[in-house]
C-alpha cells in the first residue's frame, strides 16, 4: 500500500510539472517614426522636384534657342547671301545683254534686239545687291567677306559703267558688234565678276549653310540629351515618391497622401510631356533638313548656275575667236551641272516632283533657245541672233530664262517654307515653355509641403 501511495504521488507531480518554455527570437525594434526623418524625407522630395524643375526649364530654353538660331541662320541669313549669288550673276548676264542690241545690218534705220530691258532689269539687280549687302553687313562674324564684295563691287562698277559709256557714244553700231574697247572693258568686269565677287559670295553662303548644319546637329544632340535627362530624372522623382508614399501608408495606418498622391500625377504628366515634346522637337528638326534645307541648297545653287550660263551665253554672242568659244564651253559645263541640280531629291512627293518636272521643260526651252541662238551666229544672222537674244518673247532667251528663273525661284521658296514649317514646329513643340514645367512642379512642390504638414503637426 505504501509502494502504490507513493507512485500515486509521483504521478500527480509529473502531471502538475510546469512545461518548458519555448524560444522565440527578439523582435526587431521598429525604427521611431519622428518629425525629423519625415522632415528629411519631405527635403529630399522636395529636392528632386526642384532640380527636375531646373532641369526641364533649361532643356526648354536652350532647344527652343537652337531652333530660333537656325531658323534665323537659314531663313535670313544664308537665303539673303544664296539670293546675292544669283543676283551679282544675273547683273553681269544683264550687262552683257546690253551690248548685243544695235541697229540692224540691212537698214540702220531699224533698231534689233531689247537693251531697254537689260538695262532695267541690271539696275533693278544693282538695287537688290545693294540692299542685301546691307542686310548681310549686320553680322560682324562676316564683316571681312562683305568688305570684300564691296570693294571689289567697287571695281565690277567702274569697269561696266565705263563699258556702256563707250557703248554709248557709238548710238548707230550694228547689232552684235559693240565696239572693242566696250567689249574689253565688259570681259574685265566679268573677270572681277568670276573671280571675285561670285567666289566671295559662294564662300558667304557656304559659310551660312555650314553654320545651319552645325546648329541642326547641336539641336538634335541637345534635344535627345534633354529629353533623356528629363525622363531619368523624373522617373528617379516617381519612384521616390512612390516609395514614400508607401512608407507613409505603412507608418501613419492610412492607405493614401492625397496631396502627394496629387503632385506625383502632375509629376508624371510633366515628366511625359517634356520628354515627349523634346524628342519631337529632335524630329522636326531632322525632316526641316533633310526635307528643306538640302532641296532649297540645290536650287539656290541652280538659280546661281543658271545666272551664270545666261552670262557666258552672251559673251559669247558679241566675242569672236577663242573668246567664243572659251565662253561657250563655259556655257555648256554650267548647263551640264545643272541638269542635276534640278534632279528632285529622295524625300520629294508626287507634288514636289511634278514641280521639279515644270522647272526642268522650262529649263529645256532655255537650252533650245541657246541652241537657236547658235545656230543664228554660226550662219552669220546676227540681227536674228540679236533678236533672239534680248527680246521678252516666247522663244526668245531673255523670255524663256525669266519664266524658267522664276519657276525655279518658286520652287526654292517652296522649300524653304517647308524647311521654315518644320523648325517652326520645332519650336511650337514647347509652346509655353520653361513656364509650363515650372507652374506645375511648383505646384507640385506646394502640394509635398501640404501633405506632410498634417503629419508634422501631430508631433506638436
């Protein structure tokens, strides 16, 4: 009995034994939410919107700069020196036609050929190139190259106006032979002509179309960089946002910061935008030039080309010898180039092809007309010849040059619209800009600074 009394009493023991605990690892203590770090993290928020703010201004001005640059560079600039070009050659073409009308080998009496015409249409070029001298003088950087087509315009002056004053004393010459002396001193003028102030004005343009192509690529690299620029930035901006967003959620047992909820929207849409409107701006850019500017550069060479041929055209008329024929080679190595600089490009449309097809049949009636022209002076008709040359009559040079001048003229200014329309949607592409992205994420600052305020004030 005993024994059984105490296995009874062990068994109760066992059974009322307090059981072990078991192991349960410290928790991590949570770090204390506290004004000051809310506070750091509104400064950080805060910073970044503001460089994105910085940012996005001064992509906005220094692209809508570019695009105003080559718009004036172009637009101004290189058209007033291309349209220099033609006219100093045009003016010697215009002072060479002067000379070939007179009065007719079978009866002095009868007048042959239009001087009236080349005289008006030589002051009227005279008066141009005066004027986009003094447009093109406004630009110091090119002060030394005007200076030089000035001089030596000078001289080109001297020499013709002295020209169509010995022309002049000999009223009753027969037609096609002015005298020597007039025509010596007509060649001299041509010879400052070629060899100088064509050249310097070539060199003017050149320079203006090296420029546009320099500030095109600025403003395209500056466009992509920009764009690339705002978009990191901005995305960096969102995702902090949206990672504090979440802190504050988790920290304050609420599921949304209206407020901040608000300024990352506006965030994202400026974000979008500005990248968006930079790399269109990037866009337009490329197709002003490829689609404008190289076309208008062709056809503003043509018309000076053109100008030129019509010039040695009619040296040759009132030249005999070696001088003729120099300037007749001269005359069809122009006609040859311009056969492709008249060629549409790539990038040219149905329209834009059939304006090229127009230009070029009236180029054609042109070469026809030089070809009459040369018939007429190989068979001695030089009253003919006279006729063909400075009369303004269908299937006359003087006529079918003016129409295939100004068909062509046409169509360059066709082009340089459209090189204007696109760099002009290049810059309508941030159309309130820098004062849209700094309005917003202004905006978008104040509304951080409203949604953490509440937050603050609990700690008061």
């Amino acid at each position: 009995m005993a024994l059984a009394g105490e296995q009874s009493a062990a068994l109760r023991n066992t059974a009322t034994a307090p059981e072990p605990e078991t192991y349960r690892p410290r928790r991590k203590p949570r770090r204390p939410v506290g004004p000051r770090r809310l506070g750091t993290r509104a400064v950080v928020a805060l910073v970044l919107v503001g460089a994105l703010c910085a940012l996005a201004v001064t992509a906005a001005v220094n692209v809508r700069d570019d695009t105003a640059r080559l718009r004036t560079t172009v637009a101004e600039r290189a058209e007033a020196a291309a349209q220099l070009r033609f006219a100093l050659a045009d003016l010697d073409a215009q002072r060479a036609d002067t000379l070939a009308p007179g009065t007719s080998g079978a009866d002095p009496r009868v007048t042959v050929g239009n001087q009236l015409n080349a005289l008006i249409t030589a002051q009227q070029r005279r008066s141009q190139i005066s004027d986009l001298l003094r447009q093109l003088g406004a630009d110091a950087t090119q002060g030394d190259r005007v200076r030089t087509l000035l001089d030596a315009l000078g001289r080109y002056d001297d020499l013709s106006g002295r020209a169509s004053y010995v022309d002049e004393q000999s009223p009753d010459r027969v037609a096609g032979h002015p005298p020597r002396i007039a025509v010596a001193l007509n060649a001299q003028a041509g010879l400052v002509m070629h060899d100088t102030l064509l050249p310097a004005a070539t060199q003017l343009s050149t320079a203006y179309l090296r420029e546009a192509d320099a500030t095109q690529a600025q403003a395209h690299r500056a466009a992509r960089r920009w764009a690339l620029a705002v978009g990191l930035l901005g995305a960096l901006t969102l995702l902090y946002l949206l990672w504090w967003q979440r802190e504050l959620a988790r920290d304050y047992r609420r599921l949304v910061n209206p407020a901040i909820a608000l300024g990352t929207a506006v965030l994202v849409a400026v974000t979008m935008a500005g990248t968006l409107a930079l790399t269109a701006g990037a866009s337009d850019v490329d197709t002003a030039v490829a689609s404008g500017l190289r076309p208008w550069t062709r056809l503003a060479e043509a018309r000076a080309v053109a100008a030129q041929a019509a010039t040695a055209e009619s040296r040759w008329f009132v030249h005999d010898g070696d001088f003729a024929k120099n300037y007749r080679d001269e005359f069809t190595t122009l006609s040859t180039s311009l056969g492709g600089l008249l060629a549409p490009g790539a990038r040219a449309d149905g329209a834009e092809r059939a304006a090229y097809q127009d230009v070029i049949d009236r180029y054609h009636h042109f070469l026809a007309d030089d070809t009459r022209l040369r018939s007429l002076k190989d068979s001695g008709d030089i009253d003919q010849g006279a006729t063909v040359l400075t009369e303004v009559g269908r299937g006359d040079v003087a006529f079918d040059f003016w129409d295939f001048a100004t068909t062509l003229d046409g169509l360059a200014e066709q082009q340089l619209a459209d090189f204007t329309a696109h760099v002009s949607d290049a810059h309508a592409s941030l159309d309130g800009w820098p004062a849209l992205p700094a309005g917003l994420l202004g905006a978008a600052g104040v509304l951080v600074l409203l949604g953490v305020r509440p937050r603050l004030a609990e700690y008061r």
